[in-house]
C-alpha cells in the first residue's frame, strides 16, 4: 500500500513542467523584430538607471570622472545651440564624415579591385598576398608619423590614416569572396561558352556580392573607428577633435556626447549597409538579420 503524501509537500504536475519546458524554448528560439527591438530598449533603460544611480549626488562615481545622464544631456544642447570651438555641432559632424567617406571610398577604389583580381588569378594572389598578410597586424595609429612627413598635417593626411585602416578589410574581404566560389558554378558556366570575362562578371562576382557588402561594411567600421586618431593630425573640426578637446579640458560631458554621437553614427552606417546588402543581394543570410 503507497504512503500517504503530506499537506505540506508540493505535489508535482504537468502544467509546471510544461510551463518550463516552454519558457525554456522560448528563450532558445531567435526573437522577432518586435521583441528584439523590445529587448534593445529595456537593456538601455536599464544602463541609464545604472549610470543615474551610480553617479547621483553622493553616489559611487564622481561627477568629475562620469557626470550623470541629465549632465550629458546639457552639454548635448550646449553643442547643438551654439559653436563649439569655432565651429557649429553640424559642421563638426560633417568634418567628420568628410574624412571617413573620402577615406573609405578611396580604400573601395583601390581594394575591391584589387581583391577580387587576387581571388580570381593566382598570380595576383602569389604577388600581392605576402605583402598584406604584413600589413595586416600594423594598427592604423602607426601610419600617423609616416602620414606627417608624407603629406604634412592636414585632411589629406588624415583621409590616408582612414584609407590605411579601410584597405585591408576591402582587399582581404574580396579575394575571400571570389577565391571561396563554388568551383561546379565555374564549370557549369564554361561548359554553357561563357568566356572567362562573364564567368568574372556574370557569375563569380554575382554570387560573392554578400560576402563583397560584408568586407564593405567591416571597411567602413574600421573607418569609423580610427576617425579620433586621424583627428589627431592637427585638425580644427571633426568629432573626434571634440573629443580630444574636451579631454585636455576636463569637460567630461562634452567629451561622453562626442563618443555617442561617434557610436550612434557608426550604428547607423552598419544599419545602412545592412539595407544595402538587402537591396543587392537579397537572398543573403545577412540581408536578413
């Protein structure tokens, strides 16, 4: 005969288990738009409660090495209502953008072609592919010394240090793309009579478009990301200059607000080449996330 079950223990069920099972899944499975832009939202309302609350008035953090959100907020509407450093918070931007576009395109010019030739003819990759695989662990920064005696101080010296940074993501991104083709859709397509210009055309850059957009949009966040030290080169606008100001100056908002605009407008170009890469090449797995 089975004993009897207390009062006072839980007696299991099935709804609990399926409850779990389904929570459990749940957290597995990818979330939609609407959740993840929820997810995205909540965790910024959270950081904003944990930076008010870590720097409020007596808090963890002083206000002269992290002022509190509503701090940032006022420097935010200093920068926009008047010049700052002689210039207007949109000339600053575009001084910016000016240098990072220049610099990027310029990379695309030289290194798209320049990758997809080492991708396509071996003897281009046996000649060109030692010489970046050398290139490639040199930080940006320490172009800026070459980039002075080179070109002076000025923009066209920074445009360089933004090139240097953009090329190699360009070629090395373009030869992977052409050189990882299918071999069977090469061999379909010359066996169909397509010469080797329309295999290169038609075919193998058509089919590494997604990968060709991916190096475009790593290129153009390397870009972005070396825009402070290209404004080191004596420059008199840009946000990066901002940020440099502010720091010698301790005016620790002014300094935050430059690092976010630097952040907002670099997720903004990645959302931008992400609609590219869905215009394009629609049918790729990036396009759609």
């Amino acid at each position: 005969m089975a004993p009897r079950r207390s009062h006072a223990e839980p007696v299991p069920t099935a709804t609990s288990g399926g409850a779990t099972r389904a929570w459990r899944a749940a957290w597995r499975r990818e979330p939609g738009r609407a959740a993840w832009t929820a997810i995205a939202i909540g965790s910024l309302c959270v950081m904003l409660g944990a930076w008010a609350w870590a720097t409020r008035p007596g808090g963890a953090i002083p206000a002269l090495f992290l002022p509190p959100p509503g701090d940032v907020a006022a420097s935010f509407v200093r920068l926009v209502s008047r010049p700052y450093l002689g210039s207007t918070f949109g000339a600053h931007v575009l001084s910016s953008l000016d240098v990072v576009i220049g610099g990027w395109l310029l990379a695309g010019a030289v290194g798209l072609p320049l990758g997809i030739a080492m991708g396509w003819w071996r003897r281009a990759r046996w000649i060109a592919f030692p010489l970046f695989q050398v290139l490639r662990p040199i930080p940006p920064l320490a172009w800026i010394p070459l980039a002075i005696v080179w070109l002076g101080i000025g923009e066209p010296a920074r445009i360089f240090v933004v090139f240097v940074a953009a090329l190699v993501p360009w070629v090395m991104n373009s030869m992977q793309a052409v050189h990882s083709i299918d071999g069977l859709l090469v061999r379909a397509a010359r066996t169909l009579g397509a010469s080797d210009r329309q295999i290169l055309t038609r075919v193998v850059c058509r089919t590494a478009l997604p990968t060709l957009v991916a190096g475009a949009r790593i290129a153009l966040g390397n870009a972005w990301t070396t825009l402070i030290a290209a404004e080191l080169l004596a420059a008199t606008s840009g946000l990066g200059y901002i940020a440099l100001n502010a720091s010698r100056t301790l005016e620790m908002g002014i300094l935050l607000v430059s690092m976010l605009v630097i952040g907002v407008l670099g997720a903004a170009f990645s959302f931008g080449m992400q609609a590219l890469a869905r215009v394009f090449a629609p049918w790729s797995r990036g396009a759609r996330t």
